[in-house]
C-alpha cells in the first residue's frame, strides 16, 4: 500500500523523500537557538515507523557513528515504511560533553514530560509529541555509565512478543529482560498504544567502540529486516545465540587500591577464575584478588584504574551451558559484512 504524507515540525514529507530537518529545543537563557537534527527516511510504501535515536546523554558516542554508518547503507534505498534517525537527542549535553542538560536533570526519566515543566520534561514533551508519537518500534543507543565499560547488550521487556522478537532478530550477545523504564522502554510501557523498543548499549562514555558501532549496525539492520522494512535475508554472519538473563548481579571490591584486569569484555570465564588483582598503590602488597564466582560471561566492568571499598568492580552473566552459534534462519543465508 502506498505510503501517506507525514509531518514533523509543521513540516509535511512525502512519499519516497529523504530529509533532514532541524527541530528547535525549549529557549536557553542565551535567546540561541539550539536544533536537534532529525533524518526522516520515508518509503513510497507503507509500513512501520522506525525511530532509533542516539545520545539522550551528551557524552554517549557509539549511538552517533552507528546511525552515520546506518545512513549511508546502500540498502536504506528499497525501505519500505518509514525510518526516523536522530543521532543527537541531547544536543546541549553533546556541546557540554555531559551526560545531563543545562537544568542539570536527565533527559532519561524526564518522559513523556510536560509543556510547562523544566528543560527536561518540556524537551521530553517536545520529542514526544514530535517523534515518539508517529513511532510503531523504537531502537534506543546507549553506552555505559560514566567509569564503565559495556559488552555489546540488549535491554528490553521480553514480556512483550514484538519488543522479544525485535531482541532476537538484532541478536546481540546478550539480552537483559527488564521491567525498567530507563532510555526509550517508557514507551513500551505506555497504556495506549505501547511501542516495541529495545536499547542497546556499548562501550562507554567519549570513547568509540568500533566492535560495538559494527555491532550494533549489523542488530539494526537484522531488527528492520525482520519488520519487513527492508527486503528479506539473503545472507547473515554467524551470529551466536543471545543468553537472556534477568538482571546480572555486579561484585564489588571490599578493599581500596590500584584494580588490574585479567580478563577482557566479553571473555568467558569458569569458576574461580581471576579477573582482577587489586593492590597497595603505595607499595607491592596484594589487597584482594577478585574471583569468578560461577562459569559466566564479563558484560560489564569498571573503567577506573583506581578504586574504593564497595565499588562496583565488575559484572558477570551467568551461564550454564555453552552457547555455541545455533542454526536460526538468518544463519543458513549469511549475509555479506557491511563496510
Ligand atoms: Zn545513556
């Protein structure tokens, strides 16, 4: 069925054009006028309306490189239905290099906000009423928080069959089924008319992760694929079968000192192995050793050399079986590597 004329900012797109616009943000006290740029992919034919949006906090990179790799797919060219990528969510926190906004408040958390809020919640309004609410999924990019470092993950409420279905077919390594409303999954749990949205999250703050970013673009591309949004799969790397677990315990040290690894993201792990040593900065002495606490996977883990007592040290998935690469449709048609 042929696609119908759509409007963003009093701005009407038609059938088969590719734009980007600019959106203006609530006032700052400078009277400047800050846009957040938005491209809109809108297919001659009728479908879903992808929104996949990056940085909601200004120091988050991985998101920005995926959806400029993600532009310049060849592929983007036979789209069926509609594709709206917002690299920058958090504009003043991208010039900031900060996490929050100028009122100091999260964009995270601040949805579906309020016109007469602070910056937050009138911002969180203003993409809600502007974005959010043409969208039928929604792919969320993140990286770790502040002094972490992200295995490549999927969040998202499995609970629902579309949202579950969008997690398989992304196929990062592993999915975390999670009732939180943290990112984007607010919209999942919207009374009317919920969104199916995942979050995928890499690396971490100011710094690119380019396992992640190849990663995650090869998750968004078998994620429209599998909406039909882009024609079926005629290839697709190997992708080994995602361990879905709940909510993955982290350790933390119990002594302060210098922390050093032995064991990388993503490295699996047996019981009792070392991970990380830590010891006097002052002198030679061993402080603690940490110590894999069952057979497991690193999905997380500090990026600071330096800890305290009680600080968060390093995560592990649990795993009871070995996940071999599994034989799933898109497996037996490999695609070709995107550049
Ligand atoms: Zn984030």
């Amino acid at each position: 069925m042929k696609n119908k004329p759509l409007t963003i900012s009093n701005l009407s797109i038609q059938p088969g054009e590719k734009i980007a616009l600019a959106l203006p943000t609530p006032e700052l006290y400078t009277c400047a006028k800050i846009h957040i740029p938005i491209h809109v992919l809108h297919g001659k034919k009728q479908g879903p309306v992808l929104v996949i949006c990056a940085a909601m906090h200004g120091d988050e990179m991985n998101g920005i490189a995926m959806i400029q790799k993600l532009l310049n797919l060849h592929l983007l060219k036979s789209l069926t239905g509609t594709l709206i990528a917002i690299p920058v969510l958090n504009i003043n926190g991208l010039i900031m290099q900060s996490r929050s906004l100028p009122d100091q408040r999260d964009l995270e958390g601040s949805f579906p906000g309020s016109e007469t809020g602070s910056f937050a919640s009138r911002l969180a309004h203003l993409l809600t009423t502007e974005i959010f609410s043409l969208a039928t999924h929604c792919i969320d990019l993140h990286a770790g928080e502040p002094q972490m470092e992200k295995q490549p993950q999927v969040h998202t409420l499995m609970q629902y069959e579309e949202a579950k279905n969008m997690a398989r077919a992304f196929g990062a390594p592993v999915t975390i089924d999670t009732d939180s409303q943290r990112g984007l999954l607010w919209l999942a749990h919207k009374e009317e008319n919920p969104v199916p949205t995942i979050i995928y999250d890499t690396g971490e703050p100011m710094r690119l992760d380019v396992h992640g970013i190849r990663e995650g673009v090869k998750g968004i591309v078998r994620v429209m694929r599998h909406l039909q949004m882009l024609p079926a799969q005629k290839a697709s790397a190997y992708a080994e079968e995602s361990i879905v677990v709940n909510s993955p315990p982290w350790i933390h040290s119990s002594s302060s000192g210098l922390c050093r690894f032995y064991k990388s993201l993503g490295d699996r792990i047996h019981k009792g192995a070392l991970i990380a040593r830590i010891s006097d900065p002052f002198g030679t002495k061993n402080k603690e050793e940490i110590i894999a606490p069952c057979d497991g996977v690193i999905l997380a883990r500090t990026s600071r050399p330096i800890v305290n007592e009680g600080d968060t040290i390093v995560q592990i998935v649990e795993t009871t079986r070995s996940h071999e690469p599994i034989l799933t449709e898109e497996n037996l048609h490999p695609e070709p590597p995107l550049s």
